[in-house]
C-alpha cells in the first residue's frame, strides 16, 4: 500500500500519536514540580491528590487540544511576546 504525502506536508513525531516531545517533556517537569510542592506543604493524601489533579490536569489538557495543535512552548512564547509588547499588535 503506498501512501501519497504532498511536499508541503509537515510531518511531526508525537508521542503516542497526540502531544509533542517537547510538550511531553513541559507537561512531566509541571507535574514534577507540582508533585514537590505538594509533598512537601501538605499532608494528607486526599488533599494532595486533589491538588495534583487540579493544578495538572488544565495543562496537560490544553497540551492535547491547544491552539490548533501548536506546540505548548510556541503558544506560551507568542502569549509573553503579546504581553511584552501590547502597543504593537493592537491599532484603533
């Protein structure tokens, strides 16, 4: 079976199929730092748990969806570039 891809075809490699490497790589040193931060100004697990969950779960979902399936660190680069500099990108 041959398979016929046009030269303007932008191939991406993804981690099963859904988010970036690179996204990956964003998502698991967020969860990383949530987890420490967790551990260590809480005790109870449920509490942890919760936290872990609702401090995660937004970013590893908008990294799925995103913006057009942009890669995380490009949205988050053109969001700091937007707020840095508000007087070029808006006119009356």
């Amino acid at each position: 079976m041959k398979f016929i891809f046009p030269q303007n075809y932008n191939f991406k490699n993804k981690l099963f199929g859904l988010i970036d490497y690179s996204t990956a790589i964003v998502n698991i040193i967020w969860w990383i730092f949530i987890f420490c931060l967790v551990n260590i100004f809480f005790t109870k697990f449920k509490l942890k748990l919760f936290l872990f969950i609702s401090l995660s779960f937004p970013l590893f979902l908008f990294s799925i969806v995103g913006f057009n399936h942009e890669n995380i660190l490009y949205v988050c680069y053109y969001i700091l570039k937007f707020y840095n500099n508000k007087k070029i990108y808006i006119y009356k």
